[in-house]
C-alpha cells in the first residue's frame, strides 16, 4: 500500500536526518576515542553507493509529483508561468537529468549495508522501488479525490526537503555530488509543500495502492455463519469477472436468500442492520423479477457456484439469533461490496451489450422442435424501448454509496515525525530511531 511503502520510506529519512558527523559514521576519522576505520577510497565507494540509493528516492519523489498533478508538457514555461506542483516537478526532472548516478541495481536493494548510515539509505531506496508500484495500482490522479492528491504532493515534496537537508550535510563525503541547481529545488520543494499543506489532508489514501491478489478461502465449510462469510468471500472475488446473464440472475437470487435468512436472525438490538437488509431482499427481488427474460452466453459462470453454495448454507442456519457484532458487520461490508460488484457487472453488460432482453413477437415459431408450436423470441439491447426496470433498480436501489476508506493508525505521527525530523538540529531530541 501506498501508505506502508511511504512510511518505511520516511522513517528510514528520518533516521538519516537524525544523524551528524557523517564521515565519522562511515569509518572516517574521529574523535581520540573513535580512530578512522575506512580508507578515503572506501569511503569515495560508499558514497557513490548512497548516491545510487538516493536516485531511486529522487524517482519516487518524481513520479508522486506526477501522480498527484499530471501536466503532460512543462515545455516553454518559466518559473513565473508554473504553477508549485509544476516547478517542483520540473526541477526534480532537471535533477534526475543531470545526475550522474544510476539507480541502485537489485543486488544493492537486497543485500544488508555494514555501516548502519547506508542500511538506512538502502532501506529508504528500497522504499521508493516498493512505492513506485503503487502509483498505476490506485495513487494516481484520476483515482484520488483532491484531498488526496494535495495529500500525495505533501509527502513528495516534504521528501526532497529531506534531500536537500542530507545533501548538503553530505557535501564532504568523498565520492558526493551535489544535487543539480540545489537551490532552486530546495525553493521549489518548500513552496510545494506549503501549497499542498494548506488544506486538510485526507490521509485515507495510505489505503491506496498495489496491494497482493486476495486468495479464495479454500477448504472445508466453517461452522455457522463463518460458513456464509466465506463463501459469499470467495463469491466477491469471483465477481471480478463479468458473470454470463445466468450466472447473474443465480447470484442475485443467492443474494436475495441470504440476506431474508440473516434478517431473520439478526438481534433486535442490530436495528439498523435490519432495516438496511429488508431493503435489500426487496432489492433483489425486484432484480431476479426483472432478469427473467435476461439473456446473454457472453462471460464467465464460476460466481453462480459460489453464490448457490453460500445461498444453501444459509438456509441451514439454525434458530440461534445472531449477537456477534463482528461477524454483523463484516458480512454486511460483504454485502456492500458484493452490491458494488453486482452493480458494475450490470452497468459493463448493458454499456458492452453482453446482455439482452427477450422479447416475445406476435407469431408462431415454426421451426421450434415438437408438435406444439410456441411463439417466436427475439433478443433485443436492454436499452432499446422494450427495457425493463432493471436498469432503473440497479442505479437507484443497488448500488451502495461510495465507500470511504479509513485512515491507518499513526498516519499523521510518521509525518509529523519526519516533519520535525528534517528541521533536526544536533542536541535535540533524537526522536525514533530506525531499527536495523
């Protein structure tokens, strides 16, 4: 998640941040107390490595300043005519540019640094390489809200702040370059960072992002309504493909039954939940009504297995009143979600014309099979003038509101954390340090 990655990456800058005397923690010569371990030439070789590190950091930084505001040409533009998100990321793109340093191979991001100074920054480069896989997977503009974004455009240029404070702490670590025209990135960063800090973040976009595939809960039936949670688990991940037009009017008849069986065995004291459901098995009768003449090969059948099986666990339920709140709760998000699936499948099929209207015609089919003749059919798009209701109850009744994501815990602490992190003076307080 975009919130994980961009979290180990501040916490590993902020580590960095912390430190001082920066030769002396490569080996360099200290103190009487502390004698020099590292020749200048190990020491021109460790920082051409944290230079490698501090590409793949500058990267990220690049492309959440693209992510978050995604101008396609700075072209001809002055400073006077960009906008702060428009000038950081022309001066990151100036740096990258100038920079003779590559990024850091595999090897580098996977092997554990003797001195705990280059862990850190390989731990931090690490970050960025994890974080740049969020930004096609969700944290992109089109995806987020404009909180979101401003949110996003925070923490990227709060991270070249950082950069700016290590490079000129760094400048005489043999082997060290400093960052092209550092002066005007460094100005670049800090106005960014007031402009994108004036409003509220809305730090529900650490949710964001790549995240593993889900796996379907396998295995033998859990007992109860375990058992119905986790079919109905493994039927929301097979929503994902757009079910045939039987598959779907299987599923909405499965939705229709376990929700009158839950409702039936709801507490009185989940009121709300009760009411919430009774709509929705009215729903969905409204919905298998409407998807009788519903026809359509096109698409995959597997979810109508999950959703028969979670239909038929169900009914077995026994007469014990449901009183988890847990279990409540987590399947009534299970419901929503399976909704949102439902109602996108609907949407995809009649926008793709996947599924059709049975329309009976005023004449015999001769050429049906038997000595009793029926009357002929046709198939026509849902949207022609013999539609149903269907599309009507899908977008009025089904499809829940937007479902708003939650901030993690200590969302706000690791940014304030690396805020106070990169004004860090020697003699404060050392703050949290970065376990190596």
């Amino acid at each position: 998640m975009y919130g994980e990655n961009s979290g180990h990456l501040r916490d590993a800058m902020g580590a960095l941040l912390r430190e001082h005397r920066i030769q002396q923690r490569l080996g360099g010569k200290g103190t009487h107390t502390v004698p020099e371990t590292t020749t200048l030439a190990e020491r021109e070789e460790l920082g051409r490595q944290i230079r490698r590190y501090r590409e793949c950091v500058l990267t990220w930084s690049l492309q959440a300043v693209r992510a978050a505001n995604p101008r396609a040409d700075l072209g001809g533009t002055t400073v006077h005519s960009r906008g702060p998100a428009e000038e950081l990321r022309f001066r990151l793109t100036e740096a990258l540019t100038a920079s003779s340093a590559d990024l850091a191979p595999a090897v580098e991001l996977t092997t554990e640094q003797q001195f705990a100074t280059v862990e850190a920054w390989r731990q931090a480069a690490r970050a960025a390489v994890l974080g740049e896989h969020d930004f096609p997977a969700g944290v992109r503009y089109s995806d987020l809200t404009d909180q979101q974004c401003m949110t996003v455009l925070k923490d990227a240029a709060d991270v070249v702040r950082g950069l700016i404070a290590l490079d000129r702490r760094y400048s005489n670590v043999p082997g060290w370059e400093k960052l092209h025209n550092q002066g005007w990135l460094g100005r670049a960063a800090e106005t960014c960072a007031a402009h994108a800090g004036h409003d509220e973040p809305d730090y529900a976009v650490d949710r964001q992002g790549w995240q593993p595939k889900p796996e379907p809960m396998d295995g033998p039936a859990m007992p109860g309504l375990a058992g119905v949670m986790q079919a109905e688990y493994n039927l929301l991940l097979n929503l994902d493909e757009i079910p045939d037009a039987r598959s779907l009017r299987v599923v909405m008849d499965s939705q229709r039954v376990i929700t009158h069986e839950a409702t039936l065995r709801v507490a009185e004291a989940e009121s709300d939940l009760t009411s919430r459901w009774t709509a929705r098995v009215t729903t969905y009768t409204k919905l298998v009504q409407e998807t009788r003449d519903l026809g359509g090969v096109l698409g995959r059948n597997r979810a109508a297995g999950h959703g028969a099986l979670a239909a038929s666990r169900a009914q077995k339920l026994g007469p014990k009143p449901l009183t988890d709140p847990n279990q409540l709760r987590q399947l009534d998000r299970l419901f929503n979600r399976i909704d949102q699936r439902v109602y996108a499948a609907v949407e995809h099929g009649v926008r793709e014309r996947l599924y059709f209207l049975r329309v009976p015609i005023a004449r015999i089919d001769d050429h049906s099979p038997g000595p009793v003749k029926g009357q002929r059919q046709r198939y026509a798009p849902i949207t022609s003038p013999a539609q149903t209701d269907l599309i009507a109850i899908v977008r009025n009744e089904l499809r829940p509101g937007p479902i708003r994501l939650s901030p993690p815990d200590g969302s706000a602490r690791s940014r304030a954390d690396f805020d106070a992190a990169i004004n860090h003076r020697p003699g404060d307080d050392p703050g949290p340090s970065l376990a190596l």
